[in-house]
C-alpha cells in the first residue's frame, strides 16, 4: 500500500469517528432538551388553579331549626334480659355474646304487613318491638325533651319490657340511665325521665295549625345515626291507619325520610315548633320510601298531662261494640235512620246498658253533635271525663229517643274483654243443608253447632257460601248462624225462605249473625255482626 492510500484511509477513519462523535451529542442534546421542555408544559394548557374561599355560613330555616332542636333530640337505646338470662349470664365466658333477635312487632299483625313501627337495632335493621318470647334482646329508638328537668316523650314501642334503659345527648358520648314515668299503648306513647337538669328542650306547637304542603322537619336516629335531620312537606293529615291497633290515633303523614330508629323523634314545623312524634313507616322495604306518620302533638300533650299527673291514661266510655262498616247505609235504612252508629253488642253492666241503650239501637247524636261514624262516637266520649253524663239520641223501632248515660272509665269497663269458655263438642247427627237464595247454603242449627260457637240461643248455621254470590259480597261467611234477617227472628231455615219471598231487586237486606271465635282455649266469646247490602237482580 502507498503512503498516499494510507493517508486517504487514516482522514476517512477520523471523518467517521467526528461524524460518530457529532450524531451522537445531537442525540444526547436534543434528549436533554426534549426533556427539558417536557417538564415546563401544562397538562391542561389555559386552565386556572382553584382557590378555597373563606368559609362563610349560608342561614336558611333549616339550619335554624337543625341547631335549636337537635340538642333536645335524644338517642335512646333498650335492653331487655329476662331474668332466667340474667342468671344465664354468669355462666358465660369471658368474650361470649347473648344472642340479639328481631321477632316480628306485635302490633304489626293487626296492621298490613307494608306498615312498621320504626324501632331499629343497634345500628340497622328493620323496625320491631320487644319480643313477646322471654329471650335477650336490644333495640334504639329516639326522643324528644320537652321539660328542662328531664321529661322525654317517646313511643311506648321503643321502651316496651326493656329492663334497661339509656339516653344520650348529642356531643355527650355519656349514657344516662332512664326510668319511664308511664305509658299508653293506644297511642303508643311513653314518658321517660333522667336524673338532669336545665337541659335543652323543644317548643310544644299546636298540630291543628298545620295544612297539607306545610314544610316537616323529622329528627331522629335512624339505623342508630344520632342528630340525623330529614325534611319534606305534610302529606296528608287525619290518616287513619287500616287495621292498625286502636282508635285513638289519627296521623300527619308526611314525605320527610324517617327510618328505623326514628320512632319516638320529633315532627317539627317550619318555625321549629314539634308538631308530631314520628310513630310509624309504611314500606315494602323495611326503609324509607316517601310515606311516614306521625302521631300528632296535640293528642300527644294530653297523653304527656295525664302520664305526669297520675302515671296512665284515663278515657271515657260506653260500653258498646258498633258496626264499623262505612257502607252500612242499607243495614240502617232497615232499621229507620239515615245516619249514625249500629249497637251490635253491649258491655254486661256498661253504661250504655245501665242507661237502656239496647243491642240494635241507632246512636245519632251525642249531646247535639251528630254522629256519622264510629269514630265521632270515640272522639267524643273518649275525650270525656268520666263520671260525666251525656245525652245521647237514638233510634229504636225507627222512634227516635234520648237517654242520659254517665261516661265511665274504658279501662275498667273492657277490662273482662279477653278470655273464653271450652267448647264440648256432642256427636249428634248432621242436619240436611238447604239451598236458599243470596247464595247460601243453611241448615238448622243443633247443639253441637251451638257448643262450637258459646252461642246458646236460636238461629240456622250458613253450611256453605257460594264464592262470588251475594251472601260473599256482603261478608257472610260458613259457620255463621243467622240470628235475624231484616229484623226478623230466625228459627229454621223455613223462615228465611219465608222472608225472602218478600224481597224484590235493589231492596235493603240485613243479616245479623253470631261468628265463632275460636282461640287456642277453646271456643271464645262468639261475635255479633250485622252485614247488609241491596238485594241483586235474580236474587240468587
């Protein structure tokens, strides 16, 4: 090789290591400032940083009655542990657990099965009451102060056999010990009390004032949440309750979410002023859903007086059982009134029976008010003192009259209510069935149908109703033995017939019949009903 090929290769070798050397620090350098430029760019080019203001309250009427009342809204929790656990526990080892159940409310089996008492468990659940089986148990509910000295009204579910009983107050982690000062299940309602003073309490409004669209605020303790404020508007007012227990009580419903645990809490107005105590639920779902009632304030005020004065309830009374059935104009037009309330059974040695007042008797009026339906009867002469007389106007054998009764104490006049006479059946030989129209089948009535029924006067017994007849719509029923039938005694079967001959289509028909009652005991005190309805076309 010459020396000038050897100079052409050594220049073509460093040309390629300074061409090397160059590509590479481009490289490095536009790494570097790729990378450089990265790190100073926006994510979200344009956009401004926010910025927390100064905090400034907003004041609405909500936050008002949320500050003034939830200090007087209580937690309150229950345990009952019936003796023969009590005594149990000693045996239990350090870190065992009694058993905590949920058995159905009691009430509840009178009411349909959507409507729930909201008494929760610890800290959720469905609603229940204490248990009717002698087994430990637990349970929260809620309630409201309304006297500085310790005075809480709450529901008689939420304290009901509990064998301790323990309040809180908000922002007080302290579980105060509370005694109940007495009870009214009619209301359900309860009074409690605890050992303090000078604590805050709720301003007592006037439920009358309140109108349907009206704002309602519910405090309470639902699902064991303390201090949790729910509001809506009132939904209805007056709402009576089918099936539900008792008379006495006529709710605010109101759209406000109230839960179990609730029960007991307050229902209060827009001023803050407690309207209502949140009672029950009506839900397929055990929660929420849009439709709760409360038990409004003013008949809760007279609970609360009575309770604190002499530690129960004191109502008037009659003495009478009435045909609740709202549609029962034709039953009174066979019996000569346009309106008022039907005597179907009297309390042996009640007032209305020391007064006259006679089983099929027509009450129309009390002291010059006109009674239309039961329940003007209960509002008046429960609200009554006893002791008090009242003329009442009646109509007998379509004649209208006036007796005086003297009210006397409900307590003590249903007192004899419960309880039965044992059945002894006789095997006597069963009697042919006719067919007669309306759609039954009778029969005529022998000493074991009257033995099975504690009935030992005369009638004929319903062997069967055909399904969709007449006799089914009105409410006639097998084994009713018919007493009467437009007034008229039944003896046999023959006399319906008889009466019947003289009943044309779209005429009054009444029926009074003894319906068995059958307990676990026996045969109980049959019931006396009077079922009516217009006669149809073909008179089947």
């Amino acid at each position: 090789m010459s020396f000038f090929e050897k100079m052409r290769g050594q220049k073509l070798l460093s040309f390629s290591l300074i061409l090397l050397t160059l590509t590479i620090g481009v490289l490095i350098g536009t790494v570097i400032q790729t990378g450089t430029r990265a790190a100073g760019q926006a994510a979200a080019p344009g956009a401004t940083p926010l910025t927390i203001p100064s905090p400034v309250q907003m004041q609405n009427e909500f936050t008002k009655i949320a500050r003034k009342l939830e200090p007087a809204v209580v937690n309150i929790s229950t345990e009952y542990i019936p003796k023969a656990a009590a005594r149990a526990e000693k045996a239990i080892p350090r870190g065992g657990r009694r058993q905590q159940v949920q058995p159905d409310d009691e009430d509840e089996q009178n009411m349909p099965q959507f409507l729930q008492r909201f008494f929760g468990n610890g800290g959720g659940g469905g609603g229940f009451q204490m248990p009717e089986q002698d087994v430990p148990s637990s349970g929260v509910g809620s309630g409201v102060v309304v006297d500085p000295n310790g005075y809480i009204i709450t529901n008689n579910h939420v304290v009901e056999k509990s064998t301790k009983l323990k309040v809180r107050f908000m922002n007080d982690p302290t579980d105060y010990i509370a005694t109940v000062i007495g009870t009214d299940k009619d209301t359900d309602l309860a009074v409690i009390h605890v050992d303090r003073k000078g604590l805050p309490y709720a301003k007592i409004g006037n439920s009358d004032a309140i109108q349907v669209g009206d704002w309602a605020v519910a405090i309470g303790s639902p699902f064991g949440f303390q201090a949790t404020v729910t509001a809506g508007i009132v939904s209805a007012l007056a709402r009576d309750i089918p099936g539900d227990a008792t008379s006495f009580q006529h709710f605010i419903q109101t759209d406000a979410a109230i839960n179990p645990g609730n029960s007991g809490g307050p229902l209060l107005n827009i001023n803050g002023d407690v309207v209502g105590i949140n009672t029950m639920i009506a839900s397929r779902s055990g929660g929420n859903q849009g439709i709760g009632f409360a038990l409004p304030i003013n008949t809760a005020v007279k609970v609360y007086n009575d309770i604190i004065k002499q530690g129960h309830v004191t109502r008037g009374s009659i003495g009478i059982h009435f045909d609740a059935n709202p549609n029962n104009g034709d039953l009174l037009k066979v019996y000569g009134a346009d309106h008022g309330v039907f005597v179907r059974q009297l309390e042996a040695g009640g007032p209305a029976e020391k007064a006259g007042i006679k089983v099929e008797d027509i009450i129309t009026d009390i002291s010059g008010k006109q009674i239309r339906k039961g329940q003007d009867l209960i509002d008046i002469v429960a609200e009554t003192p006893v002791g008090t007389s009242l003329k009442v106007g009646i109509i007998r054998d379509k004649a209208a009259r006036t007796l005086n009764v003297t009210v006397g104490d409900r307590a003590q006049i249903f007192a004899s209510l419960y309880g039965g006479k044992k059945a002894t059946p006789e095997g006597d030989s069963a009697a042919e069935a006719t067919s007669v129209r309306f759609g039954i089948s009778i029969q005529p009535l022998r000493p074991t149908d009257r033995d099975r029924a504690n009935y030992k006067g005369d009638g004929v017994l319903i062997q069967d109703v055909e399904q969709g007849s007449f006799a089914d719509d009105i409410g006639l029923a097998k084994n009713d033995i018919i007493v009467k039938l437009n007034r008229q005694a039944v003896i046999a079967p023959e006399d319906v017939k008889k009466i019947q001959t003289g009943l044309k289509p779209g005429d009054p028909v009444a029926f009074q019949v003894i319906r068995p009652v059958r307990g676990a005991r026996g045969a109980g005190e049959p019931q006396t009903l009077f079922l009516s309805g217009k006669v149809p076309e073909g008179n089947q």
